[in-house]
C-alpha cells in the first residue's frame, strides 16, 4: 500500500479514511503539498473515538489558511502578498484539520469555517 500522504513520518493511506474520501478531493492536494510543513502533536479527545471506541488520544494537525470570495484557499504566510496585491478583500478562516487515532491508525478530515 501507497501513503496517500506523509506528515512526520507517519503514514496517511486512503484504505484508512473514516469517510469518503472523494468528498475531500480538493483538499487532498492542499495536504500533500504542505505535508513536509504541518507539525503533528499528539492530543486527547474528550469521548472514545469513534472508529474503534479504545482510545481518546490521536495525532493531530492542521493547516491554517483563509478563502476569498472566489473560494481560492489562500495560505496563512501568504496573506501579506495577498493582500498586497488585491487589497483589503473580505477572507474567510479556513482551517483544515487533520486526526489520527493512535489505537486503529484511523485517520479523518474536518474543516473548520
């Protein structure tokens, strides 16, 4: 099996996606391209995770960005040369989150808006 992906040496292979991962298509590449830049720290979850109900502890990462109203993702250290070049727009956070759980190696995407 192919990693879908690498963060810190850990390995992200799509046959452990809890959902569907072609719902994520267009992030999917916002991940592999700043893969080599997101730091994974491990957390505690207050509930039993659900994918196999043994641990609360995973990896957790995440990239931090902002969309424009024409839902162009926009990095976080871009956003001086973004708005240097289109001015004061009105731009959306966008957060991309990214768990793991410790236990079954089950991995999920959630987007925080």
């Amino acid at each position: 099996m192919n990693p879908l992906f690498v963060i810190e040496n850990e390995k992200f292979f799509k046959e452990d996606f809890l959902d569907d991962i072609n719902e994520y298509d267009d992030i999917i590449p916002i991940i592999k391209e700043r893969a080599s830049k997101i730091k994974l720290d491990e957390i505690e979850c207050v509930d039993l995770n659900d994918c196999c109900n043994k641990t609360k502890s995973n990896l957790y990462g995440d990239i931090v960005g902002y969309t424009d109203e024409d839902e162009n993702f926009i990095f976080q250290e871009e956003i001086e040369e973004y708005k240097k070049q289109y001015g004061e727009r009105f731009l959306n956070l966008y957060v991309i989150r990214i768990y793991k759980c410790l236990n079954c190696k089950k991995w999920l995407i959630d987007i925080m808006e």
